[in-house]
C-alpha cells in the first residue's frame, strides 16, 4: 500500500466523527493493534478495511488512498461498489444475471460510441484549429468528381484555389451530385492524395470509361452512399487516380 496508508486511514475516521476507542471496541479489537493502523507499524487486512472503509462510509476505497483503480502490473483493483455489485450479481438466479449482463452491453456499447464521438469531435477541433492557422495554395479540380452522372476527365477545367492545410493532399477536387450523400453532398470540396489504389472501406476517386466519380471501394465494385444508386461493378476498366482524405473545411471568415 502507498507510504501515507496510514496517515489517510485516521484522516478519514476523524473525518466521520469516530474516536479511536469508539472504532477499536466497535469491532473488537485491541487498542495497540488499531494504534498501530494508523501509526504505519502494521496495516489491517483487506477484510478489515472494507469494514472500516463501510463505517467511514468510504465507497471509493482505491481512491480514498490514492490509488487510481488499477494496480502497477496493470490490472484492475475493484472499490467496494464494485465488490458489492459482484456479489449481488452472483446471488442471482440464471435471467437476473443474463438481464444485468444485457443492460451492461448496452450501457457499454453507448459509453464507447459517445466516447469515439468525443475524440472525434475532438480530433476535427484539433484539425480546425491547425488549419486555420495555415493556408496553402492548391491544384482545384472544380466539381468534376461525379457523385452522380460522371464528367469526362480529359474535360476537367483545373485552377488553384487556396485552403487549409491538410497533411498529404496533393490536389482538391469538387463534388458533384448525390449518390455519396450523406457522407458528401453536391458542390462539396474534399482533399485527395494521389494514389494507385485504395483498400476496401476507404473513398477514392476514379475514373471509368473517362468518367470522373467519387466512390466507396467495395469488395466487389465501386459502392454508392445514397441507396438509390446501385453498385458499379469492378472491372479492369476503373483506374483509382486518388485517396479522398477528407472535405475542405473553412472557419467563419470563410478561409
């Protein structure tokens, strides 16, 4: 136990209103023993904390002491809410703990999916806030990436349009209808990094029978966001001429 047990043990019988000798004759034990608790010669057992931690009305044992929930090697140390949830949970019947295990699914699958909307939502604050800080001129192809009916690419009308920095783009490139909605929508912009090919589950633009389109790669085609659009068959034909990394963002002042 951490170096200062002992000091936070009397702390917090003073801080329940106990004296020594209403705790030690409470639970019977012999006054040099307690004294000793909380003088850092000896340390009770772990039986004996939970008491006293109960009395305390210390529901947070771990941290009550400074510890963190967790031992050195890693693994988990439970609180006394914890121990008494265990031992409620085993003193049910097969459903009881099929249902406490069903609501403890769910409540943890939310917990994750709020959690990874955070960092998210984080990470793109994050993004925001260094792009704005930086602009760079780059290559625009201006709304040629068909999210609907294609463009021929030999067509493609190219100028430079100036943008927040994004790490790895090597040119911006126009959304053009709504097959990719909601994902992207008509007249977006995003940044693209050339590239070969692309792995499935990731956004590339490509090109088919010199038509421009931006889709999802799929196992076996070229996929659509919006459900009216039916998947695009893979065949020799499409060429991958970009990663899509993302839409171009601006901040109020429109940079």
């Amino acid at each position: 136990m951490k170096k200062n047990f002992s000091e936070a043990l009397k702390e917090l019988r003073i801080r329940a209103g106990y004296s020594q000798k209403e705790v030690y004759e409470m639970f019977n034990i012999r006054q040099s023993t307690f004294s000793a608790w909380e003088t850092g010669r000896a340390e009770p057992s772990a039986e004996m904390l939970l008491k006293l931690c109960k009395l305390y009305n210390v529901s947070d044992v771990f941290s009550a002491f400074g510890y963190d929930g967790y031992n050195e090697d890693g693994s988990i140390q439970l609180n006394l809410k914890e121990i008494e949830h265990i031992e409620k949970y085993r003193s049910l019947d097969p459903y009881g703990q099929e249902t406490v295990s069903y609501i403890l699914d769910r409540e943890a699958a939310r917990v994750k999916s709020l959690q990874e909307r955070d960092k998210q939502i984080a990470s793109l604050e994050e993004s925001l806030n260094k792009s704005s800080a930086t602009l760079r001129i780059y290559t625009y192809m201006q709304k040629i990436a068909s999210a609907g009916k294609g463009f021929y690419f030999e067509d493609i009308p190219t100028d430079t349009i100036e943008a927040p920095y994004h790490e790895n783009a090597d040119f911006i490139i126009g959304v053009s209808g709504d097959s990719m909605e909601p994902t992207y929508l008509d007249g977006d912009r995003v940044y693209v990094q050339k590239c070969q090919g692309v792995n499935i589950g990731e956004i590339g633009i490509f090109i088919l029978n010199n038509e421009c389109l931006i889709k999802e790669a799929g196992e076996n085609g070229l996929i659509s966001h919006n459900p009216k659009y039916a998947l695009i068959p893979g065949n020799e034909s499409i060429l991958c001429i970009g990663k899509v990394l993302g839409k171009v963002l601006y901040n109020e002042n429109g940079t």
